[in-house]
C-alpha cells in the first residue's frame, strides 16, 4: 500500500494544492455527500473490489460489495469470479475465495508451508490435540451437548470447550429438550478459518465416530465438570 502512495495516488497535499480542489468540494456541498463519495460507482470495479477486500476482516457478501460500490449485484459477482480465476491462472500467493457466504483473501495452500513458517516463528499459534479433536466432534455432532462431547472422547472436555467458546470457534445453540443442557455448535468463524462454504464440505469422518448414544450411558448429564485447561483433559470417572 505504501508503494501506491508513494507514487502520489494517496497524497492529500498534492490533491489539494491543483485548482480541482476548489471544485471538487463545491461539488461535495452541493450534494451533501462527503468528499469522495461521489465518484464511487466510476472507478474501475475489479481495483475497487481488490482494494476493499484487502481491509476486510471477515468475508464480504456479494450484496454489502455492491452495495458500497453502487454496482449491480450480478456484475460484482462476475467480477469476483474473473478475480478468482485470474489470481489462480497467474499462480499468485494468494486466492480470493467465496467461504461462509461471503469473499475475502487468503494465502495459496501451495505455499501453506511459508505463511506457517513466518506465523509460528518464535509463538505456539496452534490448538491442542485435545482442543482440536473437540472441535472435530462438535462439527460432525452438532448441535451437541458438553457432556455428550466428552462421552464421544472418552474424557471430560469442559476446559476445552470454554477455549473453543473464547476463541469464537463454538457458540451455544439452545438447549437439548430432554435435559435442558446447553446445546453447542460451530460458528462462521470456524467455517472461514477451514476455509469451508458450509458444514457440507466438510469430509465425510462422521461415520468413523461412534454413536455417542453406545459409550454415554443412561444420563446424558451424568458425567461430571472439573476445572481443566485446554492443555489437556481429565479423565472421565466411569
């Protein structure tokens, strides 16, 4: 971004001192619009799409970019697409993709091992074993009780689920009828970081997990809470 303002695109003193200035803010008061609103739907859509995508912090739907960029609908939607298959054609770093309904940008699996590098460079970014198969059985399970989490794993998971709470990954989903425990299920977020449409693309591991009903017992509810970390799980009495 700095490289685009250094060539003058971005500076304000330079904009300012030509005689437009004058001008442009008459324009700007007649309309009552801000200064720059006006020009939106003229600039060029594909630029103008990159360059929102690159602030964005969770995938845009189609509807909000064409709605900010005062274009139709179908017509940001080609545009998306065309970026898309540009960016993959070219081999770029990067892959603009349509994930939990909307677009955004992310890095190319090819060079996966990069980013990873550069990201876990002197940190531990990465969930526990623990956390991660938790969040395994709740995806495939959901919405699913803590307690029937924990009958799947065979330990209890209450610490490991608040991690997944706080880390936005999970979210509760209502209460189970029969015994009024709180039901839990993935969120967007969880989608977006997998890098998933929707829970239909996830890969199909659900038959390889038991039935919770086989290992849980008579009450759902019967196993009970100890305070844990997501560094690892207490066991389970049986």
């Amino acid at each position: 971004m700095s490289g685009v303002a250094g060539n003058g695109a971005y500076d304000i003193t330079e904009a300012a001192s030509g005689p437009g200035e004058v001008a442009g803010e008459a324009a700007g008061e007649r309309s009552g619009a801000p200064a720059g609103a006006l020009g939106v739907a003229e600039l060029a859509l594909k630029p103008a799409l990159e360059a929102v995508l690159m602030v964005v912090d969770e995938p845009a739907t189609e509807e909000h970019l064409a709605r900010v960029l005062q274009r139709p609908r179908r017509a940001v939607a080609l545009a998306l697409r065309e970026l898309s298959d540009d960016y993959a054609r070219q081999g770029r770093g990067f892959d603009l993709r349509l994930v939990a309904g909307g677009w955004r940008f992310y890095s190319r699996a090819a060079y996966a091992d990069a980013v990873e590098s550069f990201v876990l460079d002197g940190q531990q970014a990465r969930l526990t074993q623990a956390a991660l198969e938790t969040l395994a059985v709740v995806a495939y399970r959901q919405p699913v009780s803590r307690s029937r989490v924990s009958a799947v794993r065979g330990v209890n998971c209450d610490g490991v689920m608040r991690t997944l709470l706080q880390r936005g990954l999970v979210e509760e989903a209502g209460t189970e009828p029969e015994t009024g425990a709180i039901l839990y299920r993935t969120t967007n977020y969880f989608l977006e970081r997998m890098g998933l449409r929707g829970l239909d693309e996830l890969p199909e591991l659900a038959p390889f997990l038991p039935e919770a009903e086989a290992v849980e017992g008579d009450s759902p509810e019967g196993i009970p809470s100890f305070d844990v970390d997501d560094s690892g799980d207490s066991q389970t009495d049986h």
